[in-house]
C-alpha cells in the first residue's frame, strides 16, 4: 500500500505485512501492518520504524512524500523490533548524528538491540517538543507492553500515536475504522487478550491518566492495524470494559485427547453446562490456535480443563495452553479439570495445580476417568457441567 495523509501533512508511510501467519505464537490469519508516521512541519518528524524485512518498502514510502535526508527528528515509541528494525537503515539514510527521541527505558533497550549508538535523546513523561506549529507531547506507557514503551500526542491536531496499545493485527484494504466498522472489533479483542491482558491494571490507571490530562484525541493510531478516527472512544471504552474482566455466563471446556476418553468426558461436560443454561464452547487444543482460545477466555465466567495422562504428566498442548494462559494472567474464573487416564493419572492433579496457581476459583475434586468413560462416568462428568453452571450463575456474594 502506498503512503497515505491520515491528517493535513501527517502521512502513515508503515507497510502492510499480508503473509505473517505467527506473530511468535499468536497467530495473525489476516497477516498485519507495521504503522509508521512521518510529520511535515518546521521539523521533519518521523515516528517509529517497521521490521528490517521490509525496510526498502518503508524507506520508499518516506520517499514518495519527502527525500528522507530532510528528516529533523526520529522518534521511536518502542523498541520492539516490529517497531524498531529498520532504524538502522533509516539513521543510515538520514544521517546517524540526527536525534532519536525515547523514553529512558528507550534509550536503554534500543542501546542494547542495536550495537551502533546513535544521537539518542530520551524525554521525561509529559515532555513537550515544538516542532514548528505543532506540539509533540510525550506520555511514557512503562510496560504496556515494554518497559520502553511510550505514547506520542500531536496536540494541535488531537491525534494520540499510541504504539502497540489499541492495535490490532489486521491487513486489509482499509486504513480507518470508519472503513471498516465493527468488525475490527473481534481483532482488537484478539490483541488485548493475547498481548495485553496482564497489564489491565495499568491500562484502567492509563485511562484514568489520559482523562484527567484533559486530552483531546480526536485520532488513535496505533502501530499496528486501522486507525480510530471516527470514534476513538469506542476503542478507550473497550479497553476499559475488557481490562475489568468481569466475567460473563460464559464456559469453556478446553481439552485434548488420546483415545477420545477425554473428548467424551468434555462433550458430557458440556451438556450439564448448557442444561443449565450457559453460554458453552468445547475447545480441541488441535483445533483451535491458543490465541484465539485466549480471546474467549477473556470474557469467559469458567474454564474447564481436560488432558489425559501421558507419560505421567500433561499433554503437551495442553501444557502449552496453560503456560500461555497463566502468563497473560486472567481473572474473576471458576474453573474445573478433567481427563481419563490409564494407570497413573497425574494429569488432573497437574491442571488443577496451575489453575489454582491463577487463582482461579477450582472446583474440587477434578474428575478422572481410568481408560474410558461408561455411563456412569458420563452421567458424572455431565453433573460436574451442571454444578460448574450453578456456581457460575449463582449471585456474586
Ligand atoms: Fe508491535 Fe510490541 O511490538
């Protein structure tokens, strides 16, 4: 895609990345943009980079609008190398003495990615910059998601360049929300929960923060995905709804399995739950890619986890899932283990372990089943479903 003047000389000169499929385990289907800014006023401003990959397309889209050489300022919002890979190829271009502004915890991490140390500036949290008619304002965002992350507000022209927060990893025709409508929604949610759910505490004090700065965005446009022009509060007011994690009557039974012994088990599961009037999804850890099980975790008010024994442990996907999960730190669940087994059966003990560890609310005891499930075990593990959805809609105390 060519360039493209998101505001009166404000230009997107990042790249669309149309291929990526894993985005280092998250798995981006519709592929992604790297979202780059180049700002035309008494100083030549240009925030952030795109992946070293696709340096040669960038560079030749700052060149459709401007020779490159005539670059004042480089600001990078956050090291990460989606974001900062090409700046290397950039300084090199532009000249390696010209400014790169950075947080402090910037000037640290580019330091140690990149050997060559360049004219690098780092700014306090609420610094401004005149850069002719306009004002760059500068909000360090510490951990969300980077310890170098920041935040760069274009006050004259209310447009907030927000780094990786609000993103979404999306590739498509469309640059703008108002081009595409709701259905970014899903994608964002993807993003938040896969890459920014353990940081809600700080996105709630953010917003807190942004609010009472008396900000007045009228644009978002993050690193990665569509920019938020028509309605930039719509993606705040997200934000704040999916970092109170309140949870919903919602279930999931997440599961792999051998022989099938555990795909019975969660299938029975899942009829007490939905007998009782719960919103159910049964997940086959084959079949579903862990980050979008994670997008339905967000919301979800419990998760019941099976795996059968295997070689006196997890299953390895399953393994997989819950490390991944427990990372990105969920809450307000109640959650349940399940699996057969054949002679020693550590596996529900296992799951129920890290699920605690979550601070989940854990049902106890899980429910084993020793090779395969017969009736009985089957009307057992559908009543395990059935208190599950009691619980789940019984009044919070
Ligand atoms: Fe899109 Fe944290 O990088």
């Amino acid at each position: 895609m060519k360039p493209i003047e998101i505001a009166k000389d404000i230009y997107d000169v990042g790249v669309t990345d149309w291929n990526i499929r894993d985005f280092h385990g998250y798995s981006t289907y519709l592929g992604t943009t790297y979202n780059a800014f180049l700002i035309l006023d008494e100083k030549i401003v240009l925030i952030d980079t795109v992946k070293k990959e696709f340096a040669d397309q960038y560079l030749d889209h700052i060149a459709q609008v401007i020779d490159p050489k005539k670059i004042d300022i480089v600001i990078s919002n956050h090291t990460e190398m989606d974001h900062s890979g090409s700046l290397p190829r950039v300084m090199h271009r532009i000249g390696e003495d010209k400014p790169v502004i950075c947080s402090k915890m910037g000037l640290k991490n580019l330091s140690l990615h990149y050997r060559q140390k360049f004219n690098y500036k780092d700014v306090e949290n609420g610094e401004m910059l005149s850069i002719g008619k306009r004002t760059l304002n500068f909000l360090e965002t510490r951990m969300l998601h980077w310890p170098d992350s920041m935040f760069t507000y274009i006050k004259e022209d209310g447009i907030l360049i927000s780094s990786d927060a609000f993103g979404q990893h999306y590739a498509g025709w469309q640059k703008f929300d108002d081009q595409i409508g709701d259905a970014i929604m899903a994608h964002a949610k993807k993003y938040f929960a896969n890459i920014l759910l353990l940081y809600s505490p700080k996105i709630l004090k953010l917003v807190e923060t942004v609010t009472e700065a008396g900000l007045n965005i009228r644009m978002i446009c993050p690193d990665h995905g569509i920019l938020w022009r028509k309605d930039p509060k719509k993606i705040i007011n997200a934000y704040v709804e999916w970092s109170r994690q309140v949870p919903r009557k919602k279930a999931l039974v997440i599961y792999d399995t051998m022989w099938h012994s555990t795909e019975k088990m969660a299938e029975a599961i899942a009829d007490g739950l939905i007998s009782e009037g719960i919103d159910t999804t049964v997940m086959h850890l084959r079949k579903w890619h862990r980050s979008d099980i994670m997008t339905e975790v967000l919301d979800a008010g419990a998760l019941i986890v099976g795996s059968p024994t295997l070689n006196n442990g997890l299953f390895p996907t399953v393994a997989d899932f819950l490390t991944y999960m427990k990372g990105l730190k969920p809450k307000n669940k109640i959650a349940g283990a399940f699996g057969s087994y054949g002679w020693s059966g550590e596996s529900v003990k296992f799951i129920q372990q890290e699920l605690e560890s979550m601070k989940f609310d854990v049902m106890e005891p899980g429910i084993r089943i020793q090779y395969a499930p017969d009736p009985e075990g089957i009307k057992s593990c559908t009543e395990f479903g059935k208190q599950i959805g009691q619980k789940l809609k019984a009044p919070t105390p």
